[in-house]
C-alpha cells in the first residue's frame, strides 16, 4: 500500500522474487542488513513524501518514481493483472523486473 492505495498485490513467493511495482521494489530494497558495512540502500528518491490528506494527482506515487510520464499525473492507474500479479502501474509491464538482491544499490561511505 502507497498513501493508503494498494499498488501490488501478488503471492508472496512472486512479490518477492520479481515485484513489478517501483514503490514494492523500494520497499523490498530498504530490508535492513545485520552489518552496517554491507548494507546496500535503494536510491532515495529526491522528492518530498507527498501528503495523506493532499495525495498528489493521478498515481500517489508519481513525485517519487523514477518511470513517471505525464500519463501519471493525470491517471490513476488501477489494480490489473500483468503476469499473475496486480499490480496499479501504468508501465508495468516496461519496468524491469528484479529480485530483491538485483535492484539494490550499492552504498558507498564518504
């Protein structure tokens, strides 16, 4: 759930092998790691987190997704099946599709 709108819904053994929503994705890649050293964190995306009682437009989550177009300011995505899972994206079916170690991003110390 995103600002109180489920976004994918799929069996868990899918959801965690392949989630097809950016926000699900996000989500599975901030799984906090036991060694500090080794934590890998997901890019943060570089926007405020939009209000629950103003949500922004279209998709809620369009001011943070790295995907968003202008279809998503306008439209809000419903829940559809796209290879067995449901999922409320308008670009499901371009975003690629990693496992939980895949789309994690390195983080460096400075």
């Amino acid at each position: 759930m995103y600002l109180g709108r489920i976004v994918e819904l799929a069996p868990k053994a899918a959801l965690f092998a392949a989630p097809r929503h950016p926000y699900t994705q996000l989500l599975l890649a901030s799984e906090p790691r036991p060694v500090p050293e080794a934590r890998d964190r997901p890019p943060v995306p570089p926007s405020e987190l939009p209000s629950p009682l103003d949500p922004p437009s279209g998709c809620a989550f369009r001011t943070r997704c790295p995907f968003a177009d202008a279809r998503c300011a306008t439209e809000l995505p419903v829940l559809r099946q796209v290879a067995g899972t449901a999922v409320a994206c308008h670009h499901a079916e371009l975003i690629p599709l990693h496992s939980q170690s895949q789309f994690q991003v390195r983080h460096v110390r400075n």
